[in-house]
C-alpha cells in the first residue's frame, strides 16, 4: 500500500461508530446519514434552480447564484 492509500484510510472514520460520536468531528460529519440526506437535498436544489436560471437575465442569475450558494451553505452546517 502506498502512502497515498494510507493517508486515504487514515481519513476515514472507525468502524462501529455511533452517528452521534461521528457528528462530534469536523470531517466525520460528513459520513453521518443526516449530513448526506442534507447532500442530497442541495444537489437536488441546485439542479431544479440552474433549470430555472436557464430563462433568468444574466443580473438576476448572479444574485439567485449568491442566494442558493448561502442558503446551500447554511442547509449543510446546520446542527442536527
């Protein structure tokens, strides 16, 4: 195994941890299933809102941009 391989691993999170003990860490949080059904809710978002920017002017993209970029990052470190 390379060093590549290894630092991967080491990234990852115990085996057997409860959600809330993987909520407790910055990075871990990411594998909780709350944080990734809050994922895929975002993703969701910015699909349905880049469809409707498509027949937006080009002002009013930039600041819907902005807005679903705050509202995404607000939807992804929200507790709980």
């Amino acid at each position: 195994m390379d060093d590549q391989d290894q630092r991967h691993e080491t990234a990852r999170p115990p085996e057997g941890m409860s959600e809330e003990e993987l909520a407790k860490h910055p990075s871990w949080r990411r594998h909780t299933k709350s944080y990734q059904a809050k994922r895929g809710y975002v993703r969701d978002l910015w699909i349905y809102s880049g469809m409707l920017m498509i027949f937006m002017p080009l002002p009013l993209q930039v600041f819907c941009l902005a807005a679903l970029s705050f509202i995404s990052l607000s939807i992804l470190d929200a507790e709980g």
